[in-house]
C-alpha cells in the first residue's frame, strides 16, 4: 500500500473551536473516505506581529547627495532616490540599499582594507548581481568583483584578491566553516564589519532584526503595499479539476488579460509552470493573436523584415515562428544565444508579449507593465502530485511588473485552481511570517561544529541553539516546532531532546563519538563530511554500503543513491525519457522506478561516461549531477582510502577523473 502524504491550509478563527473534522474523499474509489478529528486542546497561536513601519513623507534624496562625481555616473538613469528602504516589497529597489554601503565603504579606506561579501539566495539571483556589478564597481570604480564557484581551492584564491565577493549562502558557509585555519576568513572577524539584511515584507521582522544586532533605528519593515509604483492585482479561479484542462482554459485567459491590460504595446510577461508549456502558451498566444486580428502580427512592434536578422540566428524552430508575431519565450534549457535574443527584443520593445518557465523569476532581470501568472501549481514527479508555488515565488513574479522610470502603475493578473482562493487572498496582501528550518538541519550543523571544536559537549550544543533564530522563535510560535508549552522546563527539556537525538543519529553514521559519556569528538568521517560539505546521511551511506569487492556497477549505485540528490527534479512526462536512457546504458538496473531522483542521477551519470548526448532538461539536470558527483567521489576516495582498500580506491579516482575531464 502506497502512503499519501496530503498538506493542507486551514483557517483558524478566534474564539478557537475545541476541534476541526477533516474529511478526506477519494476521487477514484466510491465510498473510499475517512474522517480526522484534529483537536486544538493543546493549541498555542503565534504571537500578534507588530505593525509596520510607516513610510514617512519625506524628500527624496537626489542622487547628487553621494557627493561623488565617480558614484554620481553610477545612477544616470534616475535623478532621485525613491523613499522605499529596506524590507520592501520585490522590485522597490532594494538593491541600491546594498550598493550605497559598499560605495561608502569605498570611498573611506584604501583598497587593502575595503571588502564586503552579498550573498544571494540563489545562483542565479548570484550570476545576475555578479554580472551586473562587475560592469559597475568593476569597470566603473576599478573594484575586484568576484563571485565563488564552490570549489574550495578556487575559491580561496577569489577570496584572497577579491574585494567585493558574491556568494550563494551554501557556498559561503561551506568557505567560513573552517575560519579559524583560514586567514583570510579570520582577519575579517577580528575586525569590526556591518551587515545589512535585505527581504521581501516580513510579518515578524522585528524577531529577525533583533536576532542579527538590529537596533530599533535600523529596522524598517514596510507594508506589502508599499511600492515605488502602485501594483493592481486581480486574481481568477478557474474551477477545472485536471491540471492539463485548466492550463489550456487559462491560456485564453492569458490572452484576453494582456489585450485588456497591456494596451498600446505595453510589454507583458506570463509566467507558466513548466518549460514545456512555456512552449505551448506562446503558440496558443500567436494562434489567437492570429484569429482576432486576420493574421496581422498585433503583438510584434517592429516590421518583420527588420525582425529576420535576430530570428536567423534563432536555435529553435518554434520560438522562431512565435518571434515573427510577436511572441518569444524562454526557459533554462535555451542556449545562452537564443535566451539573449528573446531578452534584448523584449526589453528593446520590438515584441511585447514572454512567456517564461516559473524558475526564470529569479535570475531574470525583465521588467513590464502587465504580469500573468498562469497557474500557480506545478507537478511534484516525486510524489505524482501537484504542489503550489512558494509564496516567495509569487512575490518574485509578482514584482517583475515594475517599470518605476516608465509606468505610472504596475498590473498584475494572478489565475489559480479556484479552491485556493482563500489561501491567496489571504497572503497576496499580508506580510508573511519566516520562521527557522534548523532543526530540519541541525545534524550536518552540530558536525561541523563538533569538528572545529565549538561544540564540545552537550552543554556546548544546548548553548549553541540559543544563539540561533529558532530559540527566539521558540516561545513566539511554539507548535510549529512541536512544543507543548512555552515554559523555561519545556523549552529545556525540548532542546535537550533535540541535542541528544542529534548526537545519537551522528554517532550511528560514525560521525562523532561521545568520550566518557561527556566529551564529542569528531570521527575521520565527521571531518570527511564537513570538509567537503556533503551530508552525515550520504557520508553514513558511503560507509556502510562501500566494500573492498565493490565494483564500478556497485560505485555508481552507491554515488547516485547520496542525499543530495533527494531533492533532484522529475517532471511531468518525463519517465518515458528516463526509461529509454536506462535501456542504453551499460550497467543494467534491477526494477527501476522511474520517478525516483536517484535512478534518474545514476542514468545521467552512465550516460556521461558513455558520451550519450541528451538534450533539453535533461541537459541542464546533468551538468547539476556531474557538479554534486566530483564532491561526492572525492569524500568517497577519502572513506575507501580510510579503509585501506587501494583498487576500489583507484577505481573511484577513475570514476572522479571521468567526471572531471567530460566537465
């Protein structure tokens, strides 16, 4: 029997009932249902959230208040400042609030002193600041911008010369979690440094500011609505149970939307769920475009005959049919070429409408009048089922259409499956509340520390927690971290829990070992982990599945079946694709699942080394196998070598020298 894991959002009204009634009907069998009783006796709501902060009525600044004819030349593109700072909402220019620091930094010590560190959420929201303040600092002001690669030797030397460095957080925290070897890492700690946190609306920013030193002065935290120009959002169900059905009704209510809302060439953008109806949104787009309009391209803004020169050097067949009506979209499986074109005729206004995958939010750096989120749902290929968009997500999208130098207002048209109309209404216009996933972490954490002894005991442990911003949101919301009270015995007693059945877990992968029932001290496969930043679960795998009569069959099995590729993506459709590519590899699988990311890295891995093309997606998945496989072989040489084992410890080598070389 297969178990369905089902998440569910329910309001909560004050006064509290004594309890809810789920029920749960199956859609397949008759008379297949159940009922969940889910009492609240043991309830304890968060705390109420401060209000935020009011935006006060004040000039803005104007850019000559840098007092810098060199920083000056920076912002030609606009004469004042807008008055939103901080924790505004996406697309209210926040970046700027992390440039004026560093220009200040600048301008006050010489080059041998000055160095500051941005860390983005993301790779690509990393490339994309990379890319544009290597133009900016870098040509402009003669700084050394760097962005780290996550390779630990290449990136101590771009730390070494670089002044301002780029960094996604995992790629930072695996380079400072050995500060104290590290010189270059430990004469920045002696010295006094500032840090300035940039987000999106909190609920709770007051927690966060507090947790990282912000002074009551220094902590801002405006509403939602605050925006440097006004957004319009209007929101649409569409009550249509197949996934498929509601996409291709929505895609005429995408039309219809940028005709109504986008008028006199206004650009647009439309966000879909996947790369492949990101394809089929913009043929449906020029199909309609076609039938009202007789033929006439209405959405291409230039003549077609200028428009040959670019769709000449187009790569894909179909985005250069929709190009010539006036109609581009892109994904990550485009070439670095096609993707360019697609971005330079939309921003240059000679097609108004793009269509794009979810994911290219982040990293993409287009802007319009008109924003369509086409569904808010996307397919989940690990459990077959349809999961909604983070609401970051949405705020992302959302904030692409702001054009602050060009539009009075922004409009923003959001479709979604109509039963989620209370769960969108709801945190569309509030700010939302972030609360910590350390405890989801905590082991690899604790490992790393118990290996550069800041954690050397229990005690240790304990007092580690409280430092982190989860002991702070303890009391403030305490049964989503599964406290019944919010007592000083319950609070201990539950850190207690949690720090014994960490060392416990570490202890089984022979991680740690716990010395006179007092001291943690770290085992050679504790250092392992830690150094190459992989996980105490795949380090405990590695361990115990890896014999002296392993073959290269049984190395790959073993390298595929690590951790960090739980979270790999399976699309929809794409087990067919998955079970051809097994079919022509070498080492055969013994009943494969074909949704299950780890059949689907070992298939990629095979294909690499026998110089298999695959294009499309699984291009794209492959480069992100390959990049987490070249870590992994390496701890994986360092736990055979352990064992003294020479060949599987060559064999591994071999395999690693594979990846390497095909990069």
């Amino acid at each position: 029997m297969r178990t369905i894991l089902l998440n569910l959002t329910v309001p909560i009204y004050e006064p509290l009932p004594p309890q809810y009634f789920i029920r749960v009907v199956s859609d397949r069998w008759l008379g297949s249902q159940t009922v969940l009783p889910v009492p609240f006796w043991h309830l304890i709501l968060p705390e109420k959230y401060p209000p935020p902060t009011e935006l006060l009525d004040l000039q803005p600044l104007p850019v000559t208040a840098l007092r810098n004819p060199a920083y000056e030349a920076l912002y030609q593109d606009f004469k004042h400042f807008n008055p939103v700072q901080t924790q505004a909402s996406t697309g209210s220019g926040k970046t700027i609030c992390a440039e004026l620091p560093i220009l200040r930094n600048h301008q006050k010590g010489p080059d041998s002193i000055f160095r500051a560190v941005y860390i983005a959420p993301l790779e690509a929201l990393a490339k994309e600041r990379y890319s544009d303040w290597k133009k900016k600092f870098g040509d402009s002001l003669g700084m050394r911008v760097v962005e780290l690669t996550g390779e630990t030797t290449t990136d101590l030397k771009l730390l070494e010369k670089g002044q301002l460095i780029i960094s996604t957080p995992e790629r930072w925290d695996a380079l400072s979690r050995r500060w104290k070897q590290r010189k270059h890492l430990d004469n920045q700690v002696e010295n006094k440094f500032r840090i300035v946190a940039l987000s999106t609306s909190l609920a709770n920013a007051k927690n966060l500011g507090q947790w990282i030193g912000a002074t009551f002065h220094g902590l801002f935290n405006f509403s939602p609505c605050v925006r440097p120009v006004p957004l319009d959002i209007h929101i649409q169900g569409v009550d249509i149970a197949n996934f498929e059905a509601r996409m291709q009704a929505m895609t005429k209510l995408t039309y219809t939307a940028i005709v109504q809302h986008a008028r006199k060439g206004k650009p647009a953008i439309v966000y879909v769920p996947t790369r492949k109806l990101a394809c089929l949104a913009a043929v449906d787009l020029m199909t309609y475009s076609r039938m009202d309009n007789k033929g006439t391209p209405v959405f291409l803004l230039k003549f077609e005959t200028e428009l040959e020169t670019f769709v000449e050097r187009i790569n894909e067949p179909v985005l250069k049919e929709t190009l010539k009506y006036g109609v581009g979209y892109l994904h990550e499986g485009f070439s670095g070429t096609d993707q360019d074109i697609v971005k330079t005729l939309f921003e240059t206004g000679w097609i108004q409408v793009c269509v794009m995958s979810s994911k290219m939010c982040w990293g993409v750096r287009l802007s319009a009048q008109l924003v369509v989120v086409m569904g808010t749902q996307y397919h989940d290929g690990r459990e077959n089922v349809h999961s909604g968009y983070p609401v970051s997500d949405l705020l992302q999208m959302m904030g692409h259409a702001s054009r602050p130098l060009v539009d009075s207002s922004g409009k923003c048209v959001i479709l979604y499956h109509a039963p989620c109309k209370d769960y969108y209404e709801n945190f569309l216009y509030e700010a939302f509340p972030v609360e910590s996933h350390l405890q989801h972490y905590l082991h690899d954490n604790f490992n790393t520390e118990i290996v550069v002894g800041v954690i050397q005991n229990e005690q240790d442990a304990v007092d580690y927690l409280t430092w982190a911003f989860m002991y702070r949101r303890l009391t403030q919301n305490p049964n989503y971290y599964n406290l019944q009270g919010v007592s000083h015995r319950h609070i201990s007693d539950h850190l207690s829990e949690l720090v014994e059945n960490t060392i416990s877990d570490l202890e089984s992968c022979k991680c740690v070992t716990v010395v006179d029932d007092i001291l943690l001290s770290p085992l050679n496969h504790g250092l392992i982990a830690s150094y190459y930043y992989i996980s105490y679960t795949t380090i405990g795998r590695f361990t115990s599945s890896l014999t002296s009569t392993t073959k290269l069959k049984g190395l790959l099995e073993i390298l595929a079946s690590a951790t960090e590729y739980e979270q790999f993506p399976i699309r929809l459709g794409e087990e067919e694709l998955i079970r051809r590519l097994i079919n022509h590899q070498r080492f055969s699988f013994g009943n494969p699942k074909y949704t299950d990311p780890h059949v689907k890295a070992n298939a990629l891995l095979q294909a690499h080394f026998s110089r298999q093309m695959v294009g499309g997606n699984l291009a794209s998945d492959q480069q992100e196998v390959l990049l987490s496989a070249s870590r992994l072989l390496q701890a994986m040489v360092d736990v055979i070598s352990s064992n003294g084992w020479l060949n599987l410890a060559l064999l591994a080598m071999e395999a690693s020298q594979m990846i390497t070389e095909g990069m």
